[in-house]
C-alpha cells in the first residue's frame, strides 16, 4: 500500500495568497486516497522546508512524496535530493505545479483552490504507481576521435590531448590543414594564416597522445556515449610512410606534371605522386592512382626506381583499423561552391573570373606564383579588380539563401592584399556589408579608407571579355543607376557550402543535418556544440559556415565538452528510458522505426526468439517506441502507460 | 447551456516546449481560465491514443495535445509522430460522434507564454459552447 | 520523319517570311515534318500580356488546345516571342487546375495539357548533331558565327528548363555542324532592345551596337540567331547604328534555318536571302 506524503508550499504570498494552501492541504489528508500525512510551509525549497520532507518520510514511512509548489522546472531536483536525504528514491517524488500553472494564472481563490487540490489528487495518484529508479551507469573508453583535420580538428585535438586524454585524428586528405592552410593572410589582423597554423599542425604530429590517420576516412560507427566503435579506412599511398624520409625526389622525377592542384584550387598543377604543399603533415607523398602511369599503364615506376629509401610501393588495397572511442568530434568543414550556375559571371570561360580562394593561392606565398599577384589569362599584374559578393549566398534561385558569413570580411582582405601587392583599384558589388566581429567594421572601412577600395552597393548582371579587359556590368542600387566597370579580374566570394559527402559521414554517426547538408546543434542557442546523438559534437564550419575565430572556439568547446565525457570514470545517465518486455514483444520492429537515435537493437532470446531491446546509452527517452508498440511490450520509466493512466483516472 | 458550466479539459503536453510555455505564461502572470489541467510528459511523441480516449471516458469535455513546433522537437521527429497519430484520432472521434473541436493540437513553444494563455481561453470558450462531454464519459456512481 | 506541330505566328508571315522559307526547306532534309496549326490566332505577342493577364492565357491555350487536338503534343513555334507566350502560359496551365479549367471556359475548349512547346533551338537539338552533320553539302568553311540567342529563348528557366541560360551551346552546337566556328563571346543573351524599336529607337540603336560591337571584337564574320524581333532589330537598324556609332563595317545577320539552307545547299533567294537589309547573299 503507497503511503504518500503531500507538501504545500505557499512560496511567500505567490502561492498562499490566492490558494487557500491550508485547507488544500487539510483536504488533500482527508479525501484523497494513499495519502497519509500532509503538510504546508511558507517556502518548501528552504533548508527547514526540505527538513519538513526529510523527517515526514522517516516519521510517516512514505513511499511517496507529492511537493506542491513551483514548476518541476524549477524545483525537481532540489526535492529530489531531499527525499534521498530522507531515505526515499528521489523517482518517487512527483511536482505539482500550483505556481506557474495555478496560484500565478487564476484570479478565483476558488477556482484556484480547488484546482490545486486536483493537480495534487493526479500527482498523488500517479506518485503511487512510481517504482524507484537508479541512475544508469555507462563504463567510458578513454580515448577521443576527432574526425577532420582543419583548424577546428586540430584545435580540438591538441585541446582534448593537452588534458592528458588520448585522441585518435582522422583526415580525408594526404595531409591536415585544411582550408585555413590554402589562406594567405587573415583578416582583420592580416597576420599569415599558415604561420600561426603550421606550428599547430606540427604539435599534432608530434603529440605523444594524438594518433594521425591522414589519407583515410571513417567506414562506419557502432556503439553508443562512451563506448563508440569506429571503422577506419586508409586509402592506398602508394607509399610505405615507415621508410619514407620526404625527401621529395619521387615528386621531382614524376613526368606526370599537368594535374590541377586542389591545394591551389585549380590555379597551379601537381605531379601524380605529390605532397599537397611545402609544409604538410605528414610530409609523405602520396600517389594518385587516377593519373599515375604506373597504375594505369604498369608501366613508367620511375618513382620507385629513384627512391634511395625504397618507399615506392605501388599498393591497392585500402587498410582497415578499428579504434574504440569514448567520444566523437565533428570538424569535417566545408566545400567552396563552384559558381558554374552563375553564367553571366564568365567562371570556366573567361580565365581571369576566379573564384576567391583561387585568389588567395595567387597571392599567397606559397602559390603557384610566390605571392605575385598575376593574372591567369596572360600573367600581367592587374591594374583594376572587381569583387563580387554573395556568389551563391543569399540567392534562393540559383545558390543557398543562407549568409556565409566570411565573404565580406575576406572581400575586404582581398581588396586590401590586392592593394598592397599589385598597387591594384579594387571595386567591390555588395548586398549588404555584414562586419559583426571584433574589429570586423574597423577592417571594412580600412579597406575603403586607406586602401581605396570602391564600394558598389548592388549586383552584377554580366561580365564579359572585351579585348584584354573585362567588363562588369551592374547597377548602383545607391544612386540608382548602372554601372559599366573595365576592369583586369573579377574574384567571385562563392558561398560556403557544406561537404559533398556530409550527409553520408553524418548517417554513419546518426546524426542530424539541414537541408543545405549543415550538421544540426542539439539547441541553436544552449548546446551548439552537442548534436542529438549523445557524446557526438560539432567543430566548426561543418555545422554552419563561420570564421576562423568562431571555429577555433567552437572546436574548444566541443573539446571540453568531449573532456566532460572522457573524465568520468563512468557515465550516469537519467534512468528515465524506454525497457522492452521480451515476453510482450513480438519482433514487428515499429519501434526501431520510429526511434531517431537508433536505441533499438535487435536481441536473440535463448529460445531462439527474435525481440528488440533498448540501448540504454543510446535512449534518450523520449518514449516514441512505446505509444509506437501494438503489444505495449515497451515502457518508458516514470512515465509508464500505468503511471499516465493514473494521473487521467484521477480527474 | 447554463453559465455554471465549468468544463474540464486535459492537456498533454511535451516538457520542453509546451509545458515550459505554460510557465512562461505564470512567469509573465497572464490569467487564463482555470479548467485546465496538464499532464507533462517527456514528447508529444509519447502521447498514446488511448491517452485521449482515457481522458474523455473520465469525463474531460476537451483535450488539448501541444507539443513543440514541426522542426523544434527535442528529439527531432517525436512531434510528427504526434501529428500523424492525431490526425487518424480525430477521424476516429467523429466517426464515433464526439465534435471534432473537443480534440485540438497546438504547436506551442517555451517562448510562447501568451500564446499558451490565448489558446487556453479560447478552447474554454469553445468547450463551453460544446457543453459537457456526454458521448463517452462513463456512468460514475451517482448518476 | 518526325512530325512536329508548326505555328509561324504572325512574323513568319509578314517581316520573317525568310526564317519560314528556309525552315520549311531543311526541315524534310533533317526528317522533319511540320504540320501546320490549323486555324491559329495571335499568341498574344507583346501586348496581351500587359493589358489582361487571362487574355495572355487564352491566347495561347487556344493554339495548345487546337494542337492537342491534332494530336501535335509537341509544338513548335519557331519565334521566340510565340515560344515564350505559348510555354509560359503552357507551365502556368499545367501548374493550376484552377486556372487551366478558367481558361477552358473562356476558350470554349477542353485542353488536358498534353502539349509540349518546344523552341527551335530544343527542336534542332532533338534531331541531333550527327543528323545534321550528314545532310551538310556545302560545309561553313570555318566561317566565324556568333551565335545570338536573345532574351526569350533561354528564359525564364523554370518556363523553359534549362540550366544554360545564361552561357548557352546549342546554336553553337549546330554552327559547328554546319562547318562554321562559333565563337566565344559576350552577349548571346543580351536584350537587342526590342518591343522598343519603335517608340525609344535610341535605346534600340545603342543596345544592338554594343551586341554587334562585341561580335565582331571577337572575330565573327555574321550573327546567326531565331528572333524576328531581333532579326529586325539588328538587321533593318543596322545602316542607322552603324551611322550613328561611326562604324564602316557592317556584319550580316541570319536565321539559323537560312545558314543551314545554305550549308544544306538550297541557293540563296529559294531561302529569301534576297529579303535583308544588309546584304547576306555574298555568304
């Protein structure tokens, strides 16, 4: 028999002053069933309030306790450390909400009265049917995976392995980087942007605690918070990296010479064994078997011939490892669109349309022409540039009507390095100058001011070649008026889009993306960095086109709260998760697909009988498999079709 | 229909959004009638059928299902379910001859206090025009 | 052969009697049989449009009605102006119940939607390039073409499909069948000024000698397009802008159906060569 114990509380005069809380709780004695003692207090959450609960479970042997007071939002947790001070599991107490929803809302110290005493009866009813709950514990594995290899990757590598945890770093490309290795200088400050990464990329390679699987990709992932299982994939170098010293021989000798380079994005060309650039890591070169002679052919090997150290070895077969990890951190980043559906802008037609990270390359140190800004069409230093912003952002039609955030800030870099380097006049068509960032507004008008750059407020219907210039045709939405510029290059700010195979890598890890293919935060303003799988976080551009400061300190984020995980000696979670009856269940499987965090598995009985099972690392409990399952084979826990029942009895 | 009518109406709701509304609304004191009774539960996702045929044989003249707005639910899909299974309640319910306006759904978030309160008077007042729920309210012993 | 309904609309009877005289000679050479809308009215061209929405409606769905009942499903009206009216009022059909079932009343007709409109371009493209290539007598000569696709052809690409519409290839595609070289330029997609030939001449003038201007600084020899508007925009106003702008040399402008006559070997006044301002016979 329940024995329930109700406390009401008249919050001061929030809740006394229009509910008459010592007749609810005279009442609540006297006419509601199981309950054997109840009681009121000017402030229940007080220290003496919670003392009234902690002696009545001893005093009246309760086996349930109903607060009746503020908002469980508010209050559960306070109460339910006072009924474990008393003895009681803290899951048989239940909250009902005579503030917030009652005494606050209602103006009838009648209505409001009897209400509270109706709220109380549901509580008490549905108290009586609660069955104490203990947290579940989950075992972690020490050990973190950071997929992707960019700033935000290495940032939260280098954070999670500089707290004493082990990370295990998996990069897509021959070497880590990313894109903020492509840059030239940043804005606002200008510094260099691969003189403050290289030294990073360095740490990572020699940090005792990072492993680094570069050239390979994540196969598949099984498991759950704590205890995930990865599948790695290493792509065939054509290089034994245990005897390579990086001496670059092989890549002087290779006569395949013509490959665009995607480290200059398209602007310079590579050999077919190549190292991505000067200050890659690792610095081994790697082979690509779609243009090498020796894959294609069997014939040439001249790499292999010159190799003093014997490196070249020609392999096929992808290498497959597994690693156990207690956490995950997304940082795979972003693709830069390519603006073919912009026509009238000339890209592919007319050599001297690039796009902008083409001319970061060109005026890059480390590009194809050492940091001399050249034309492509004829290598004559341009005298005149226009920008254009928001190719492909902010355009329903034909790009994503998303902002990409950077463009502005870059366009104002470009047109202040294209000042600097080549003494060039920069024009530069814009919607709307977005500069939200400390220093942001300063560098803009930096450009405008001291370096001249011209500011058109409006868009570009056409560009096309006339002799040796090009002409940009728009409009002057500010004077409202065309404008007909003859300029040397046009530099298209393409928008920031997410990875081509983003929505594959999240499927793998089962978790949520937009439409655009964005990775989704858990909460777009309290949990950012979480996603909905548990022990899954998200690193920069990923999840959202942003900067490098933005992403540098989101990857620190998510790596603390990859740390949080990796602490605990074992994870306790909320017991409040769905349980499968074997002996209800007949295998239809309705609730694993309903089931958004894949908590549902499949378990063979002894007797050879097919049932599901719930994953308790995995549930998050929100009970869609229960009012899913026919049988009513499933339960949520403390919630229970029992327990809701009760509470819709007692109206 | 008298006055005197006070109906009883159950809500459902989800504990992130809806019932998190409802405080906001006590928070920002905005005064809706009293008939209201809710019941928390994790999602709207939760919500069994059979919840609402429950209420109704107890006796409610109204159930107001609410949960977060398409694309906002905590656990991301839970509140289509919700959708889906109400949209076939509701053609159960009017097959069965009860008025199709003592079921409502309503997508209410954690920011929409006034909402919440809005959505509480109007469905009172529509109630109180359906009058009592006779359909499928069970005898009790006194009648 | 394959049949295509044909609708000259009023141009191709009137100042494009040449685009209709050389289509209906290479089109039985490239297995095409154009079967003539019976009774045609006015696609609305120009005017309907601005006056009464459902009148630019009607217009239109009476001919799509009329080749639907032919049993033309697909229709091609080789003017750009009637292409635009009849897909555009076609998509807007075939998007709304509601309004197809409108139009049907006021048209006193029963159109289901089955037609397919095509332009010139979408028809020389659906024979194909290999077809073409093998009816050529008198090959192009590496004559340097800018090809010239005006505003309506292409556009609006949710109207007309197509993904191109800003740096288009298919008259390219068939200049090079031909023997020709297109070459690499600017404004195959300009405005030649159009409806305003008439009522702002100085617009017209200054728009189509910029088109003629960057033909001829990336080396074309002629202009092939299939406008009549444009036709006579750039051709029967060429004397007065090269006047105007001071230029000596003039660029002859064609139908693409009559630089195909040619390249097929029909003589030049069976095409009605003979019937433009700036002389084209020399070609």
């Amino acid at each position: 028999m329940a024995r329930i114990g109700v406390f009401v509380c008249w919050c001061g005069v929030n809740i006394a002053g229009t509910v008459d809380v010592e007749r609810v709780a005279e009442e609540a004695e006297e006419k509601i069933s199981n309950v054997v003692y109840a009681t009121d207090y000017k402030y229940m959450c007080s220290d003496p309030g919670q003392q009234i609960i902690v002696e009545a479970i001893k005093d009246h042997r309760l086996t349930g306790v109903v607060v009746a007071s503020c908002s469980p939002r508010m209050h559960e947790v306070t109460f339910q450390k006072a009924c474990l001070t008393g003895g009681l599991n803290p899951y048989c107490m239940e909250m009902a909400n005579i503030r917030e929803q009652d005494s606050w809302v209602h103006k009838d110290r009648e209505e409001a009265t009897a209400k509270a005493l109706e709220l109380i009866r549901m509580k008490v009813a549905k108290v009586s049917k609660l069955e104490p709950l203990f947290p579940i514990r989950v075992p972690v594995t020490k050990r973190a995976l950071v997929i992707g290899g960019g700033v935000a990757g290495i940032q939260a590598a280098l954070d999670i392995a500089d707290a004493n945890q082990e990370v295990v770093l998996v990069e897509k490309e021959p070497s880590i980087g990313g894109h903020m290795a492509q840059l030239d200088e940043t804005f606002p400050t200008l510094d260099c942007s691969q003189c403050i990464l290289t030294p990073k990329m360095v740490q990572v390679a020699q940090h005792e605690r990072i492993k680094l699987y570069s050239y390979a990709e994540v196969e598949s992932v099984s498991g759950y918070v704590g205890n995930f299982v990865v599948r790695i994939s290493k792509n065939p170098r054509g290089v034994d990296t245990e005897k390579c010293t990086g001496c670059g021989v092989c890549v002087e000798r290779c006569p395949v010479k013509k490959i665009p380079s995607e480290f200059n994005a398209g602007i310079g060309s590579r050999s077919a064994i190549y190292i991505p650039f000067p200050q890659a890591v690792p610095n081994w070169p790697v082979i690509d078997q779609e243009y090498c002679t020796y894959y294609k052919k069997k014939k040439c090997g001249l790499c292999q011939k010159e190799c003093a150290a014997g490196a070249v070895i020609f392999d096929t077969e992808p290498e497959f490892i597994e690693e156990a990890v207690g956490t995950i951190v997304v940082a795979t980043g972003y693709d830069p669109w390519e603006p073919v559906a912009y026509g009238e802008y000339g890209y592919g037609i007319y050599p001297d349309v690039v796009t902008s990270l083409q001319f970061e390359r060109m005026t890059s140190a480390s590009g194809p022409t050492s940091g001399v800004l050249k034309r492509p069409s004829d290598g004559e230093v341009p005298r005149e540039v226009a920008f254009i912003q928001c190719v492909g952002s902010r355009d329903n039609v034909k790009g994503y009507p998303y902002c990409s955030r950077i463009c502005c800030m870059y366009t104002a870099k470009h047109a202040i390095i294209a000042r600097h380097k080549a003494g060039a006049q920069s024009y530069v068509f814009y919607i709307d100058v977005r500069a939200g960032g400390k220093g942001y507004e300063e560098f803009i008008r930096r450009a405008q001011e001291e370096d001249g750059a011209r500011y058109i407020r409006g868009k570009v219907s056409r560009v096309y070649q006339d002799g040796k210039k090009l002409i940009v045709r728009g409009e002057d939405t500010l004077l409202g008026r065309p404008v007909e510029l003859r300029v040397d290059m046009v530099v298209l700010a393409s928008a920031v889009k997410a990875k081509s195979d983003a929505g594959k890598l999240a499927r793998k890890l089962n978790i949520a993306y937009d439409q655009y293919e964005f990775y989704t935060e858990a909460h777009p303003k309290l949990r950012p960095v979480d996603t909905n799988c548990a022990g899954i976080f998200l690193a920069g551009t990923c999840q959202a086109p942003k900067d490098i400061p933005d992403t540098v300190s989101q990857a620190s984020a998510a790596a603390s709260k990859a740390l949080a995980i990796l602490s605990a000696q074992e994870l306790t979670r909320e017991p409040l998760i769905s349980v499968v009856d074997p002996l209800k269940c007949n295998a239809c499987f309705s609730c694993r697909e309903v089931c958004t965090f894949n908590a549902i598995e499949e378990e063979t009985l002894r007797s050879g009988k097919k049932v599901s099972k719930v994953n308790p690392g995995l549930c998050l409990g929100c009970g869609a498999c229960v009012s899913a399952c026919r049988n009513g084979a499933l339960s949520l826990k403390g919630f229970t079709d029992d327990q809701i029942y009760a509470e819709v009895n007692a109206i | 229909m008298g006055e005197d009518f006070k109906p009883t109406i159950i809500g459902f709701v989800c504990n992130w959004c809806t019932y998190a509304g409802a405080d906001l609304a006590g928070t920002s004191r905005l005064e809706y009638p009293a008939n209201i009774r809710l019941i928390r539960l994790p999602c709207s996702g939760r919500i069994d059928p059979l919840f609402i045929f429950r209420a109704f044989l107890q006796g409610a003249d109204g159930v107001l299902v609410s949960g977060c707005h398409p694309g906002d639910c905590h656990y991301t899909t839970g509140n289509y379910y919700a959708k889906r299974r109400l949209a076939i309640i509701k053609r159960l319910l009017e097959y069965i001859g009860l008025e199709p306006g003592r079921l409502r759904l309503e997508w209410i978030s954690a920011s929409e206090g006034q909402r919440f309160a809005d959505v509480c008077k109007e469905f009172t007042a529509r109630i109180k025009e359906l009058g009592p729920q006779r359909r499928l309210r069970q005898r009790t012993a006194g009648e | 052969m394959i049949r295509f309904g044909y609708y000259p609309g009023c141009s191709l009877e009137s100042s494009a009697v040449e685009f209709d005289l050389s289509l209906r000679k290479v089109a039985p050479l490239l297995g095409i049989e154009l079967v003539e809308l019976p009774d045609w009215n006015c696609c609305g061209a120009s005017a309907a449009h601005s006056i009464n929405h459902l009148l630019s409606l009607a217009l239109p769905a009476r001919n799509l009605a009329i080749a639907e009942g032919e049993n033309l499903l697909e229709l091609m009206p080789p003017c750009s102006a009637c292409y635009s009216n009849l897909a555009k009022a076609n998509y807007e059909l075939l998007g709304s119940p509601g309004v197809l079932r409108q139009i049907n009343q006021l048209i006193e007709m029963n159109y289901q939607g089955r037609v397919r409109v095509l332009s010139i371009l979408e028809l020389l493209n659906s024979i194909g390039i290999e077809k073409i290539v093998s009816v050529v007598k008198n090959n192009l000569d590496g004559k340097k073409v800018a090809c010239y696709y005006g505003c309506l052809m292409l556009r609006p690409p949710k109207v007309t499909g197509r993904l191109d519409f800003e740096q288009p290839r298919g008259m390219d595609e068939v200049v090079r069948a031909l023997g020709g070289e297109p070459v690499s330029w600017g404004f195959k997609t300009e405005c030649c000024g159009a409806g305003f030939s008439m009522s702002k001449t100085e617009v017209v003038l200054k728009l189509c000698h910029d088109i003629l201007n960057n033909a001829r600084a990336n080396g074309a020899e002629l202009i092939a397009l299939a406008c009549p508007m444009c036709m006579s925009n750039l051709d029967m106003r060429q004397n007065a802008i090269l006047k105007r702008y001071g230029v000596k040399e003039s660029l002859p402008i064609l139908y693409i159906t009559e630089l195909m006559g040619l390249a097929l070997g029909f003589p030049p006044e069976e095409l009605g060569l003979n019937r433009h301002y700036i002389p084209v016979t020399t070609i």
